[in-house]
C-alpha cells in the first residue's frame, strides 16, 4: 500500500478496476439501478415493513453512496494531475519559445495531449 498520488502509481489493477467502474458507474444502466434502489428504500418505508428491511435498504444506499465517493476521488485526482503535467508542459514551452530550446518542449507538449486517458 502506498500514499503516492493516483496518477504517479502507474496503471495496476485498481486503476483498471476504477475505470471500467467508473465507466459503468456513468451509464444509464447504473442510473436505472439507482433509481430501483431509491424507489425500493420509499416502497419499503411506505409498506411499513419491519426494520430489519428498512435498515437493510438504507445500508445498501448508504454502501452504493461510499463506493461512488471513492470512485469520485479516484478521478478527481486523475484529472487534477493530468491538468496539471499539461500546465507544466506548456509553461516549459513557452519558456523554450524564449530560450530558443523548442525540441524538448515541443514533444513535452505532444505528450501531454490527451494525457488524462493514459492517467
């Protein structure tokens, strides 16, 4: 277990695991799902079932709310620094554009394009 950013652990399973999360996570698939589980949590409230059944709804919402928080903040940081090595790269061009070095922060540039997919 490491406290390193998300973006500098390289892609090992849980990013994978993350992004095909967050992928499902963003259909309307998962949307229907949510929306089975919040009508379910009324039903069995307006039923008047026992509570075992009220709690044991509530605790599924509550675990679906974690899992997406995490998954949130996984791509949160992803972005975040993803944005950021864009910046950086095109500050370093502007100061080559200066100096006169154009080389290396040209190819800096083309690889920060379309940066946060590989992150």
């Amino acid at each position: 277990m490491t406290l390193d950013h998300p973006a500098e652990r390289g892609r090992g399973r849980f990013a994978r695991l993350a992004e095909r999360a967050s992928n499902l996570t963003s259909s309307p698939l998962f949307y229907a799902l949510c929306v089975l589980l919040v009508a379910g949590f009324v039903a069995v409230h307006a039923a008047g079932l026992s509570t075992s059944w009220q709690l044991l709804v509530g605790d599924m919402m509550s675990a679906v709310t974690l899992l997406l928080l995490a998954l949130l903040k996984n791509a949160e940081r992803r972005a975040e620094h993803a944005i950021q090595r864009k910046l950086d790269a095109i500050a370093a061009a502007l100061v080559a554009e200066e100096g006169g070095d154009r080389s290396e922060a040209v190819q800096d540039l083309r690889d920060a394009i379309r940066m946060e997919d590989e992150i």
